[in-house]
C-alpha cells in the first residue's frame, strides 16, 4: 500500500491575505488577526484589553467599517463597539458574553489552474492513504475528491475524513482512503490542553485504518505551528508542546500493542530542530527520509526552495513500520520549479507561481503491510 501526506494549501476557497505573492505583505494583518480574536475570546474586557483591541481594529481597516480589504467583523447581536463621528473605534462591551459576532478573514477563491494541478498531483501520486493539510472542512474535501480529481481523469477516493480543528482560517487535516482502507476509528485531540492553552493550532487527529492486507494502521495527521507569524520563540515552545504530546500519544499506542503507527504532515520545522527533537531525536519514530529505498530526487526539502532548511514534511514510521516499507519519494511537479535553472521538472499546466498546486511537495512511501 502507498501511504502519503500533502499540503495542499486549500482547495477552492483560501483566506485572502494568505493568497498574497510575497508573504510577508500579509504577516501583520495576520498577526494583527491573531491577537485581536485572543483579545475578543476573553471573558472580561478590561481598560488595557479595550484599548488595544480598538487599535487592532483601526490597524485592520475596521475604523470606518465593519468590512475591510482582508477581515470582516460580524456583530450579529448586542454592542462591541462604536464609532465616534471624530474618528477611532470605542470598545463598549464589558464581556464577551455582551455580544454575539465573530472576526473573520476573508476568502477568495483559489486559482483555477493551481486547484485542477492540485488534484494532478494526488492523481500521480495515487495513495492508498492520504494525509491531507490545509484543507477547508470535510465537505469541501469530499467535493473536491468527486469532482475535481475526476475531472483530471483521477479516481476519487472512497472514504474521505476531516474534523473540524482549532484554527480560524479553514486550514484543517484530515484523511482520504481508497476502497479496502476503510476509517474505523478517530480520536481528536483539538482539546488537549496545556495550561490555558490548545496544544494543537489545528488537530492531531487518530485515525486508525484497516489496510486492505487486513492490518491496523493508525494516521496521526498533523499541522505544527507556523514560524510565519507571531512571537518566534512561543511559536517555537509552541512546537515544542506539539511534539511531545505527539509522542505521548505514538508511545501510548506502542506501549498498547499497536505495531504500525505513522505521524503525518507538516511539522514547520527542520529535523535537527530543538522543537521537533521529541519526535526525532528518539527511538520511537524513524523518518521515511532516512530509508535506503527512498529518494527524495535530488533535494532535501520538501517546501519552496526545497533546500534542507525548508525540510518541514514527514512520513514518521514506526520501528515495525518502517521495516515493512520498501519505496518512498518526494513528488514537486506541481511545485514552481523556479526559473535559472528550473530545479524540477512540472507539469506543462505549471507556466506561472500562481498555477503552482501548492509551495509544499507530496512525500509518499510504499508499505508491505
């Protein structure tokens, strides 16, 4: 069987800013974002919280309205604020419990071209088990199975998952199987918690999967905290939670009799990172990168540039696991190659940046089990 895991940075629907060319154009709305929805989460609304939620607002573009180029403010019911005739915005809740509403960042819809490359990719690469990142929600993955794979002359999957996570922006994980695979269990951990704090940006859902050879496979597919964004060095401790939580949970299920355990995704870090080190660094779990059948096509990374720093992808096997695999690769024509010289051969759809299917490669392995 074929196991694989991608990126696919949404299907048909993404946050508008996160469609910017260069990224860090949309870092501090992002940022702004993030904080301004910690603030608005918060039971009581005090002077210090008011005020600085007012300027986040005014730093979004909210001063005049409660629609801006890249967020929306929904107040549904009750009063969060008003606008004073002289400019500015005056917090005027006391709670969160004073209002119903929501901030939210705005969509746009992917590129034609970079949707149908998308759907080339996991056509070529034709997994018996995808781990899928960033994908919208699970009806959005099913469509996109029945639909848009097929219209690429692909086979849809037969059994497709994703639970809802933690994260505001619609780049959930999830899972899709083809027939003879079926999900016969799923736990999700969107509320582990550390302290006050979800461990997971989005999920570290388990789903455990009978393989057509009548083995248990257990998926734990994962989506790290960024380093885009945010205080470097909580996103970092951040990571750091992650991974020894993802650990816990491997050493559970070992320590439980289960042989075949695979973390999946994209862990926003390299392998020799402090952050990844309980995941990598130990004996429990062994990078497919590291198997003698695998070839990762000439370049260590799996993100952008594909240089060893941009390594962020696994395909993280158990010891028994990873004894049963036999091939394994990075898949990059739906990559943008870059131009002097083109680093990787794509696909003749691939002509500009914006038809790339996705800044990450499709990492696969092949398992006797």
């Amino acid at each position: 069987m074929k196991l694989a895991a991608y990126n696919v940075e949404n299907l048909f629907d993404r946050a508008k800013i996160m469609l910017l060319e260069e990224w860090e154009d949309g870092r501090e709305v992002l940022e702004d974002f993030a904080e301004a929805n910690q603030i608005l989460g918060q039971p009581v609304y005090d002077a210090a919280a008011k005020a600085r939620l007012a300027e986040l607002l005014i730093e979004l573009g909210l001063e005049k309205s409660d629609e801006a180029s890249y967020v929306l403010l929904r107040r549904n019911r009750g009063e969060l604020l008003k606008r004073p005739s002289d400019g500015g915005i005056e917090i005027i809740a006391e709670r969160r419990a004073d209002w119903v509403g929501s901030l939210e960042l705005k969509e746009a819809p992917v590129n034609h071209e970079s949707m149908l490359n998308t759907a080339r990719v996991i056509k070529e690469i034709d997994a018996d088990v995808l781990g899928i990142v960033e994908a919208e929600s699970r009806p959005v993955l099913s469509q996109f199975s029945k639909d848009i794979i097929t219209a690429v002359g692909g086979t849809p999957f037969d059994h497709v998952m994703l639970i809802d996570g933690n994260d505001t922006r619609g780049i959930d994980v999830g899972v899709m199987t083809k027939a003879g695979y079926p999900i016969t269990k799923m736990i999700s951990h969107v509320d582990d918690m550390h302290g006050n704090e979800n461990i997971f940006s989005r999920d570290c859902p388990e789903y455990t999967i009978k393989t057509a050879g009548g083995n248990t496979l257990h998926v734990l597919v994962n989506h790290f905290k960024s380093k885009g964004y945010g205080d470097p060095r909580r996103s970092e401790a951040r990571r750091v939670l992650q991974a020894t939580r993802v650990n816990e949970i491997v050493s559970d299920l070992l320590d439980s009799g289960e042989k075949f355990i695979a973390v999946v995704g994209d862990l926003n870090d390299t392998p020799d990172s402090d952050a990844l080190a309980a995941l990598t660094a130990g004996d429990i779990l062994k990078d497919a990168f590291h198997h003698s059948a695998f070839d990762d096509g000439g370049f260590k990374g799996t993100y952008g540039s594909c240089t060893a720093r941009n390594k962020i992808d696994y395909l993280l096997l158990s010891p028994d696991l990873f004894g049963k695999a036999s091939a394994g690769g990075v898949f990059r024509k739906g990559m943008w190659p870059g131009k002097r010289p083109k680093k990787w051969d794509v696909f003749d759809s691939l002509e500009l940046p914006v038809h790339a299917a996705s800044d990450h490669a499709a990492i696969w392995v092949e398992l006797d089990i």
